[in-house]
C-alpha cells in the first residue's frame, strides 16, 4: 500500500532545491599538442566560458538474449557510451574553432588522409562539472581545480564533476551564416568519441564514485 506523499516530504526530498542545468562549466585542460596545436592555460579558459551547451554522456549496457524454450533469459552484454556533444560560441579570432579544426587535423589530414596513428597521440579528457547556487557552492578547494576556478590555485569545488577519458572531435559541426540571423552570435557544434567516464567530487577516482 502507498504511503500518502506531501508536498512538505516532497520539499524536505529536494536537497538543494534541486540541480540547475544552466550551472555547469566544461573544460579541456590539454590538448594533443603533438599534433602542432596552440593550447595553453588561456584557451582552456576561453572554452570554460565560451562552451554554452554540453551534456553529461550516457551509458548503455546492452543485452544479450538467450533462448530457453521459448522465451528469452535476458543477460548484460557490453557497457557503450554515447557521444559527447558540446556548443561552443565562436570569437572573433576563431582561436576555438581553428583548435577543433587542427585536432581533427591532426588525425585525419585534408590533402592526404594521413595523420596520428597512436591513440595516445590524438586522445585527451574532459571535465563536465556541475556547479551548485546555494550555500553548498561556496565550498572552497586548495587544489589547481581543473576548471580555472577562482583567483591562483583556489576553485570552487564543484557538487559533481565527471571525468571523460581519452576523447576525441569525429565531428566538427557547421556554423550557420544568414542575413536573416539578427541580433545572434555565431556558434558551432563538436561531437566527441568517449571511451568512459567516472563522476565524484573530483572525477579521478578509478571507478564510479557516489557521495
């Protein structure tokens, strides 16, 4: 039998007031730059404020289906992770936009078709934090956060942070141009490959971490 729900219990559950998907920051500290790439701390820290859109990647566990007279004994297969896709607003000096282009570059060239071969050469992570608006925000950490956060070695600690390992740009989208478009500002879509990710406090740890 259900138990009767309140509005006042429903409150209480909402610790809080619940996650805003406007409050997040990603960063991409490092870039392959054996692929000849300019990536340094001030680009890192163009992203964390020219990225407007992102999303945390999904995970699937695929099922395997074995037959047993007739039915179906459904069993885990294999873990994938959907593809990472962020919104950047490009600048003026097409310093972002010129970077997705070289990494991609870098992987496959435009008059040849070659470029890396190692994987190590042409994968790096990244950091999807989920940033908090109430007291809990103000939580302050010594560490180099590698979100840029505050002032010298001092961030914010984010109320989750979700490490994406060794990514990759397969897809750097179009940017739209019309004389139609008023009152807006160019912007440009880079889908990424993810291998895995882990998600805790800081994102480090070897493995799912819940806190």
């Amino acid at each position: 039998m259900s138990t009767l729900r309140t509005i006042t219990g429903f409150k209480e559950r909402l610790a809080g007031g619940g996650t805003r998907p406007n409050l997040f920051e990603v960063s991409i500290p490092t870039f392959p730059t054996s692929l000849g790439i300019t990536w340094g701390q001030e680009e890192a820290r163009t992203l964390n404020f020219l990225c407007k859109a992102a999303a945390i990647p999904g995970s699937t566990v695929n099922p395997i289906d074995v037959p047993f007279r007739g039915r179906a004994l459904k069993v885990s297969g294999d873990r994938t992770f959907a593809p990472w896709t962020i919104t950047v607003i490009n600048d003026e000096d097409f310093k972002l936009h010129n970077a997705f282009l070289q990494w991609q570059n870098g992987i496959n060239k435009l008059e040849n078709a070659t470029g890396a071969t190692s994987p190590s050469a042409y994968m790096v992570n990244a950091y999807v934090d989920q940033l908090g608006r109430g007291a809990d925000a103000g939580r302050f950490s010594t560490r180099n956060s590698a979100t840029g956060g505050a002032v010298g070695n001092v961030g914010i600690r984010p109320l989750r942070r979700f490490k994406l390992y060794d990514i990759w740009p397969s897809d750097v989208g179009e940017m739209a141009l019309s004389y139609e478009q008023d009152n807006t500002i160019a912007e440009f879509s880079v889908e990424f490959q993810v291998q895995y990710m882990t998600a805790g406090e800081d994102g480090d740890q070897n493995g799912l971490v819940i806190r």
